[in-house]
C-alpha cells in the first residue's frame, strides 16, 4: 500500500472519527421518564399553587380604551413564518399593534396584541421595562401571522427562523405600543362588557389529523361604551395560514380582514388574539381558491359568525383578577428522529433554555388564559371543556417552548408539529391543561 493511500485512510478515519464524536455530544436519547417523577412537574404545580392572585373589586363600574398603531416597517426588513425569507417585497395590508386598556378604579390592565408570528421575548422585556410604572398588568398574544416582519429574535437559531435581529426595530415596536398604551389610557370611557360564542366549526380543520377534534367555536367579547362606540375582542383556532408559503408580500392574514371588515359594520375597534391554534388550520377543502382570495372569502364568513353573536353581560363586572405564573420546564427536547433529540446544551446555545409561564386575567365572569406556546385545541376540548364561566385562552403571550399539543400525538402523528417543533418533550399535554386547570380554579 502506497504511503499515499495510507495518508488518505487515516484522514478518512480521523474525520469519521471527529463525525461519531459530534453526533455522540451533539445528540441523545428522548427521556421518557414519566413526568409525575420529575422535578419540574412539581415545581409547577407548586408554583401555581403559591401564586398570589391579586383581586381589584374597584370602586366604580369599568373604564376602557382603545388604541390602534401602525407597525408596518417603512424599510426593509426579514419576514417571520413558514420558511427563511430575508426582505419583503410587497405589503397587501398593514400591520398594527392593538391595544385595549381596562380600568376599574383600583387597577389598570392592559391587552396588547401585534400582527406578528408571536409576541417576541425581547418586545416583552422592553415593555416591562417602559410600562412598568403606567399599568399594573400586561396581557400578551399575537395574531400569528405568517406573513408579517420577522428581526424579533437574538438567539441564533431566533436568526435562522425570523432573520437577522434587529434592534432598533424592537426599539421601534416597543415604542409604538408604549404611545398606544398613552392613547387607550387617556381616552378611556365608561363601558359594559358581555361575552358571546358563534358556531364556525366548518371554518376549521385539524392540522395534525383530519380525523381529528376541532374546537371551532369563535370566542369574543363586545364592548359599549358611554359615548356610543363599540369594540370587539375575539379569538379562534385556526392558524393565520391562508396565504402562500412563497409569498413575500407582507399582511396580518384573515385576523387583519376580520377586524376591517368589522369596521365597515359600525364596530370601532377589533382586537384579535390567537387562540388554541396548536392543532388547527384554516378549513379551505371547501373553498376552491388560494391565496389572498381564500383569506378574503374566509374572512368575510368568520365575520358574519362575529355579527351573528348572541352576547350575555358579565357579572361583577367591575372585578378585575390577574397574575403571572413562572412554569418550570425539564431540559429541551428537540426531535431530530422519533426517539432522538438535540442534546440540551446545543438546543440552549442556538435557542436559549425553555422558559415561560401562564398569564390569567378575570374580568367580571371572563376568564382569560395566555400559554406560552402553539396550545393546541384537542387539550381544552380534552380537559377544560367543563370550566363553568367563559374561558378564553390564547397563544404566545411573550414567552414561547415550541408545539404543546394532546399526549398521544407525540407518538402517533410524524408532522412537524409534534416533532422537531415540540421542544418539551412527551406528556406535556396533559400537564399543561392541567395546570391551567388548576390555576383557575384558584379563583
């Protein structure tokens, strides 16, 4: 054998060598140890059961107001959603943040919501910190669109998936909000609040499954105030998914149609926030179009669904209820294949370690729940159904661990949802419904 040879095989076993060593450090088996025996379990349970619910009887009947700010960046910048795409070209419809701030003379809370795949951890941060002495409580959510600016996110895999971080544009947004918050606060009004559901079970599908549980009721809750104005705050299932994975034309989706079509129908103010998107999609099979003529026909039937709601006044109207729970998480399980995953280490240098808590916030009767993740549907349909008072819980409220959806699609379904997007592993499910269960039975 030539001494050139040799020099091949041993470069040839040195990097097949250096490749076994990456994937042996970079890799590891799913743990599948039942989560009852883990320590984060109990941590969280514990968690929610320490959690001081502060309660605000007030001293006079609610006080809201509204505000609505442009967000549409006036340069170029990377869009967020189904794949890498690094400008836009094109803008369809504005996108905005949307405040309501509700007030009832012993606390001031505020909804904000934006037109962005999620509500970025970074604008959370930065609102903490510009809000901190303006409102006692911030509730969180995104519309999630898919078709909206990305730069939100520091992390390096954040950069892979929203683009290269953009700080000034954070800056941007936390700012735009903060006047937001400045407008709804100064022009807040007497008002009544009632709560409704309309039927849109048609305008839904299961992602994961077509044979699957879909909650296709569109939760909302109508505003009137003293002066004759009228709001609506609603959420819904369906992911904002109407346009084409190709498009590189910005837009809010369906929830930004929505909300202008209820304008033109004398409703002042719409306020949307992704609801228990995790497991569901928009129904299409029946539409024999694509694109932003399936959004406009889709919006304009989920419209007429809001219209059509029959709505109940809330009682005790003028009590306000909230808190932040932390939830403790075990280590990240990215999937790469069924039973492997990114080892915690890698996970945390391209991401960063899972975090997030539930926030709650009663108003009246109304019980809101934001999660932070993609909180699948099946789970309410699953553990929460029952709950006695009006119960709307949303996604993305500042904090986000990835897909969390119903225990026994982790091993049944091979989509992306239950795979490399569920960073938490097995039996999370169940664990996350229960813990919402647990929270607002506190009350």
């Amino acid at each position: 054998m030539s001494s050139g040879v040799k020099l091949m095989l041993k470069i040839f076993a040195g990097l097949f060598l250096i490749a076994i060593i990456l994937i042996v450090i970079s890799i590891a088996p799913i743990d599948r140890t039942p989560i009852e025996k883990q320590d984060f379990y109990k941590q969280s349970f514990a968690a929610v059961d320490a959690a001081p619910i502060k309660h605000f009887t007030g001293n006079d009947s609610l006080q809201i107001g509204w505000a609505t700010v442009n967000i549409t960046p006036d340069h170029n910048l990377p869009m967020a959603g189904y794949r890498p795409r690094d400008h836009f070209e094109d803008i369809h419809d504005s996108l905005f943040a949307r405040v309501m701030v509700i007030d009832n003379g012993a606390t001031t809370v505020a909804l904000i919501t934006v037109d962005l795949l999620l509500f970025p951890p970074q604008l959370k941060a930065a609102l903490n910190e510009v809000l901190k002495d303006k409102i006692d409580f911030m509730y969180l959510s995104a519309t999630h669109t898919h078709n909206s600016v990305g730069a939100f996110d520091n992390t390096v895999g954040g950069e892979l998936i929203s683009g290269t971080y953009d700080q000034t544009w954070v800056n941007t947004l936390s700012n735009k909000i903060k006047e937001a918050v400045k407008l709804a606060s100064s022009t807040k009004l007497r008002a009544n609040m009632a709560y409704g559901e309309s039927y849109a079970q048609d305008l839904v599908a299961n992602r994961l499954r077509r044979s699957g549980q879909k909650d296709g009721t569109v939760r909302s809750i109508l505003i009137e105030r003293a002066d004759g104005t009228k709001g609506v705050f609603f959420t819904f299932s369906a992911h904002a998914t109407s346009i084409d994975k190709k498009s590189m034309t910005l837009s809010a989706d369906y929830p930004g149609r929505v909300i202008e079509n209820l304008r033109i129908h004398e409703i002042d103010f719409g306020m949307y926030m992704a609801g228990m998107v995790g497991s569901h999609r928009v129904e299409y099979k029946m539409i024999s179009m694509k694109g932003f003529p399936l959004m406009d026909t889709f919006s304009n039937e989920l419209t007429r669904r809001l219209l059509n709601t029959h709505y109940a006044v809330s009682d005790c109207k003028e009590s306000i209820r909230f808190a932040e729970v932390p939830i403790s998480f075990g280590e990240s399980q990215m999937r790469i294949l069924e039973n492997w995953r990114v080892r915690p280490w890698l996970f945390n240098a391209l991401l960063s370690p899972l975090e997030g808590s539930l926030t709650y916030l009663k108003i009246g009767d109304i019980t809101l729940v934001g999660t932070p993740c993609d909180f699948s549907g099946e789970l309410y349909l699953n553990h929460l159904k029952s709950y006695d008072h009006p119960l709307m819980i949303t996604s993305f409220n500042g904090s986000y661990v990835g897909y969390i959806t119903e225990d026994a699609a982790y091993d049944e379904i091979n989509r992306t949802e239950v795979r490399n997007m569920n960073w938490v592993g097995p039996y999370h499910g169940k664990f996350m419904a229960e813990l919402i269960e647990r929270l607002i039975s506190k009350e």
